[in-house]
C-alpha cells in the first residue's frame, strides 16, 4: 500500500472518529439543543460533494470515510430533529 493511500486512510479515520463521541453523546442524553442545525447540515452537503469527488477520482480512502463520516453526520442530524422538535 502506498504511503498516499495510508495517509488517506489514517486522515480520515481521524476526523471521521472525531464525530462519534459527539453521536454518542447526543444518544444519551435524547437532546441535541446546543448543536446548529444550520452548520450540520451545510456540512452534510460539504461531506457529500467530497463522497462525490472520491467517487469520481475513484479513491478509496476519499469514498470509504466520507461515506461513514456522512452517516454519522446524518445521524446527529436525525436526532437533532427528532429530539428537540
């Protein structure tokens, strides 16, 4: 494996790891008051145009962690909706 492509992979188990804490909180505690809903969800269409992009580079690593960091971004938005409606 190239050391582009194990960067790649090692740069996005970062920051997509770094949005799980944030998803487990939200879980527990049923309230997602003090997150914007306006910046998760721009940064939901920003993750999914670089999901797009890998695609169209065709790079694993690029497609592999948008994908899940796009899941749990939805996800805090999900509950963000759910919980304080």
């Amino acid at each position: 494996m190239s050391t582009t492509i194990m960067v790649g992979y090692f740069a996005g188990f970062l920051t997509t790891l770094s949005f799980l804490p944030q998803v487990v909180k939200t879980w527990k505690s049923k309230s997602a008051s003090d997150l914007s809903l306006g910046m998760f969800s721009v940064f939901s269409v920003g993750v999914l145009c670089w999901l797009s992009y890998g695609v169209l580079l065709q790079e694993p690593p690029i497609i592999f962690w948008n994908t899940i960091t796009l899941v749990l971004v939805l996800s805090i938005l999900v509950m963000k909706l759910r919980f304080d409606s």
